[in-house]
C-alpha cells in the first residue's frame, strides 16, 4: 500500500481518542489500522487525548483508554499528548488566521442559528445536516482587533471561502479513496474556536497532526469530510501535509454507526464477558485497509 512512499520517510500515525467516554469496537479498529500501518512501516504509533472539552471530559477515562489500548496490544511510542495542554499552540494558530483575514467573530447561539436555516429558502446542507448559513460573515472586520482571540465572548469561524481564495486549489491523498479535491463549501464555516474553551476540533487536530509529524492520519471514513477543512486549514498554516486513509466504520446490526449508546459493545464489557483480546481484535472485521 504504501510502496510508492518516498524511501527514508518515517511513519507516524495516531490515534486520537476523547476521554469522555469508554472505547468501542469502533475506536478499538481506529487504534488497530494507525498501529498496524506505523508498525508495517517500523514507524511510530502515537496516542492523543483530544481532551479540550473540559465539560464532557472525566478523568476516569484517560486511565481506561490506555489500559484497553494496553489489552488490546496496542502499544503507543512516545507519551500520550493531551490536548489540554497545548492551549496556547492553538491560540496562536488562531492568531495567525485572524492576522490572514480568514475568521470572523460569531455570537450566533445554536437556536439562532436553526431559526435562520428553517427561515432559508434553500439552506446550505453538509453531509450530517445544515451548515452554518453565514449570518455573521463580513459583518465584523472594525470588531476584531488583534487580542481579542479567545476572549470568551464569541466563537470564531473560518470564512471558508476567503481562505480558499487565498490558498487556490488544494488536494489531499487518501490510502482508499483516492486524491480528493478540496471543496470549501462541504462544511462551510466551521468553527476554529468555541467561545468557552478558544479552541475546536479542526484547528486543534491540525496543529497537533503536525506537531506530533504525523505523517498519516488514520481515522474513520464519517471524518473523511474533515479533511477537506483540514487540509484547507494546513494551507493556511503552512503545515505540513499527511497522507490520509479513512477507514470504514464499524456498524451495529441496523446498520448504524457506534456511539456511547452502544455500551455493550465496549471494550471493558467485551473483556468482563470473558472475550480475549485477540477474539475482540477478529470482531472488527478489519480487512487490509
Ligand atoms: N477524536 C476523534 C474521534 O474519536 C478523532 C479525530 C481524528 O482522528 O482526527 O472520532
């Protein structure tokens, strides 16, 4: 799979689980495709805690995602990173896209927001329902002096489109799905930075992918649409740029995709019923991805 990879390059991938909860058989597959292609290669497996949501985050769980990845024999080189503790990192990445023109402010409230999009004729849709419809692009460019990043008092977006004016067309690789074109309008203008904790899930992943020099980010195919803001965002950061490689989900028997509903299909219940590693490891019914 990887034979066309330039010689000499070292392999790192993640995983990347939150401690808000316990790993299923879906993380338990995550985990196993970045250890088994970091390992294939002699590279380097690395574990992060995405940990910024201080309010869905328990303490409890960091312990016990590393002892099912531990039961699992799923090893991981180097530290854990937790998130929490790169605060900063990512406030300056932020910094560094308001200097670049490409956020705005956003005070927007969820309900607002749902108001807007029901009041659409035609409500910009994204692939798990409707985007951001806008409402507070371009109204704020007097409002944002430099420091006011992070200040608690708003959220800030990506103005999706501006940033992909400025960085021009952009592609990324995935093991599986082939090149893929970025498309800026697939999620719109996400969120870069929550109001209560400065930070979100894209700019975070961004900086810590190549903070950590992964070289590929390994992960479910339902974050395949991620990519594209992501790799919009390392653009704009002038990051480096990974291989990708969704893999598929695993599904419950109607089909859906697990979720913290899905307790029973932990890895601590499966290894308390008695399951072995290795039978937990043949249920995921992982191929050659
Ligand atoms: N924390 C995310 C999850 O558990 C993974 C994010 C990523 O791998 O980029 O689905």
């Amino acid at each position: 799979m990887l034979s066309d990879e330039p010689s000499g390059i070292t392999v790192r991938t993640r995983f990347a689980p939150s401690p808000t909860g316990r790993l299923h058989l879906g993380h338990a597959l995550a985990a196993r495709v970045a250890h088994d292609l970091a390992r294939e290669q002699g590279g380097h497996f690395l574990l992060r805690h995405e940990d910024i949501d201080v309010s869905r985050v328990r303490g409890e769980y960091y312990a016990q995602i590393e002892e099912d990845l531990r039961w699992l024999d799923l090893h991981w080189n180097e530290p854990a990173l937790r998130q929490s503790s790169r605060l900063a990192a990512y406030a300056a990445a932020l910094d560094r896209l308001r200097l670049l023109g490409v956020v705005y402010p956003c005070n927007c409230t969820r309900r607002e927001i749902q108001d807007e999009v029901a009041a659409m004729v035609a409500a910009p849709q994204g692939p798990e329902g409707p985007l951001y419809p806008g409402t507070c692009r371009g109204l704020s460019d007097e409002a944002t002096p430099p420091g006011m990043v992070a200040d608690g008092s708003h959220a800030w977006r990506l103005d999706s489109r501006k940033a992909a004016k400025l960085t021009g067309p952009l592609t990324f690789t995935d093991l599986r799905h082939g090149t893929q074109v970025v498309n800026p309008d697939l999620l719109g203008d996400v969120v870069l930075a929550r109001r209560d904790i400065g930070t979100a899930y894209h700019l975070a992943v961004v900086v810590d992918d190549a903070y950590q020099q992964i070289s590929h980010v390994t992960r479910g195919e339902d974050l395949l649409p991620a990519a594209h803001v992501q790799r919009l965002l390392q653009a704009l950061l002038g990051l480096p740029e990974p291989v990708y490689l969704h893999h598929p989900l695993v599904l419950d028997a109607q089909g859906r995709r697990l979720a913290k509903r899905h307790d029973a299909l932990a890895i601590a219940t499966l290894r308390q019923s008695g399951m072995s590693a290795a039978e937990v490891l043949a249920r995921l019914g992982a191929g050659d991805f």
